[in-house]
C-alpha cells in the first residue's frame, strides 16, 4: 500500500487510522457507526472488501482531510467478504494503525432484535432467521478470533452501547492497551467478548455461609473467607504469573484492548473478590489502563 507509506514519509500524519466495523447483524454495528463519525471518524458504510486497500490509499493520500477512516463490512458482501481477512492481514502489514470492531450477540437476542424490526436477515435465504444468524456467525468465526475489541451487546440498549463505546475510543488515545477485568456468574452465561476465561467454582463458596450471604466479594467478611482456603493462594499466584507472561505479549503483539473474565456461580462472592485482586495486581505491575467491570453484582 504505497500511498499509506508515502504519506506517513511526508509527515502529514503519525499513522492513519483505520477501524473495520463488522459483527453478527442485529448487534449495534449501525449504532457503532453513528458513534464513531461523531467522534471525528470518516465512516463509510457496506464497503466490499475488495475495495478496502483502494479506498484507504486514496483516503490518505497527501493534502486528504480524511485523518480518520471507519468501514464498516459484514455479510451483505456477500462473494466479496472471505477478501477481508486478506485485507486485514495487508493492513496490517502496511503504515496503517488499524482497530477491528466486532459487535457480537446471543442468538435468542438477535432473533428478537429481528422479530421487532420485522427485518429479513441478510443470510437467512429461505431457512428463517435463526439460520441465518448461525450460518452468520459462522462465517465470522475466523474474523472474530482477529478482533482487537469484541463487544457483546446482548444486554446492551442503544445508549448503553454508545456510552460503552465513547467510553472505550475516547479512552484508546494514546494507550497501549486497555484491559477489562469482568467477574461473572456462569449461571447467567459467560461473556462473549472474554479474551481470557478463568473459573473459580473450584473454590467454597460464600453463599452457603449465611453470615456472608448478603455480602458481596467486595467486603471484607466475604474477602477474608475467600482467601482463607488453602486453595486460593496458590490459584492466585499461579494467575498471576500467568498474566505477567500474557499481558506484556499483547502489547508486544499491538492488541489494543483485553477482557479478563473471571467466574463464579452467581457472578456475587468469588468472582468479585478474585477480580479485585487481579486488577490490583495488574495496577501495580503495569503502567496500563485497568478497568474492573462486576456484570452480574446486584443480580439476585
């Protein structure tokens, strides 16, 4: 990509920036669009991908206002679409700084979300909306394992997806990586945007202990029991050792964002305490951006 690298010669820009919006339909990649322009992001929507390595070198040849491109690419490519993973190795490659968004769902969500709307998917053909999602999804499967940031917006609203992600893009400046230490409850699914998932069942469990049942792994009864069995320190040890061989390997590798999920039965006691120490931990290790995130804390 030539012209990517004699702008970048030129000095008119750093690195161009480039963000690939995609994901399962139905997830938020229209509202994920709408974010990003307002953000000062030159947004082109259902691009083939074909046609990505053109676009991009004229959008930043010198004396080009564009300083920031977002194309958004998903099915509706159709015979286009297995060009993108190509593309995105290319970019890759090239001087281009280069984010991929995947906007992901649970099924049940996206047929409901379909159902509402009244909308035919775009890979159902004839075999309903249920086949399409999955036959989607299917066809995602390796452009997802590629994602630098997976957003799960099962149980997002619009104005909680676009608070998440102003919250996530106007945080990215400048940043190396983000990380997100997420506790959970399996019995309410795991995350889909999980980079990394380790579970704490293992461990006893503090709701079987009714003076620390109303408490969460946030207070100090819950944390001193947690910690009290023989098997939590050498977990805990074992995690953190593994993180610090992991997390300065995403930065090395250029990954912008990273989900740490952490689960328990409930997403209440076990998960909550052991996330806590992990981000301090994380805190006090590195110079990185932590984020601790309690999904199912309050749920009963």
């Amino acid at each position: 990509m030539t012209m990517l690298s004699d702008r970048v010669d030129e000095g008119t820009v750093e690195r161009p920036e480039i963000m690939i919006i995609t994901g399962l339909s139905g997830a938020g990649r229209s509202t994920a669009s709408n974010v990003v322009e307002d953000l000062g992001w030159f947004v082109i929507d259902n691009l083939p991908p074909t046609l990505i390595s053109r676009v991009t070198e004229l959008a930043f040849v010198p004396g080009s206002s564009v300083g920031r491109l977002a194309l958004v690419v998903d099915v509706r490519g159709r015979e286009f679409f297995s060009a993108l993973l190509d593309t995105i190795h290319e970019l890759r490659a090239s001087e281009a700084d280069l984010r991929v968004l995947f906007l992901d769902a649970d099924d049940d969500v996206l047929v409901r979300r379909f159902e509402e709307t009244r909308r035919r998917h775009p890979a159902a053909d004839d075999a309903g909306v249920l086949a399409g999602i999955r036959n989607e999804r299917d066809q995602l499967s390796e452009l997802r394992g590629m994602a630098d940031l997976i957003i799960d917006t099962s149980d997002l609203n619009v104005h909680e997806l676009r608070e998440r992600l102003v919250a996530v893009l106007q945080g990215d400046e400048g940043a190396q990586l983000r990380v997100e230490v997420v506790s959970f409850g399996f019995k309410r699914g795991t995350p889909r945007d999980a980079d990394l998932l380790f579970d704490v069942r293992f461990l006893p469990n503090p709701h079987w202990v009714e003076e620390l049942r109303p408490f969460t792994g946030r207070d100090a009864p819950v944390r001193d029991y947690v910690f009290g069995q023989p098997e939590s320190g050498p977990f805990l040890e074992a995690l953190k050792r593994l993180l610090d061989v992991v997390v300065p390997g995403y930065v090395q590798e250029g990954k912008r964002y990273l989900t740490i999920a952490i689960g328990c039965t409930g997403g209440k006691h076990r998960s909550v305490a052991i996330s806590e120490e992990v981000a301090q931990h994380l805190q006090a290790t590195t110079e990185l951006s932590i984020n601790v995130q309690h999904r199912d804390l309050g749920e009963e």
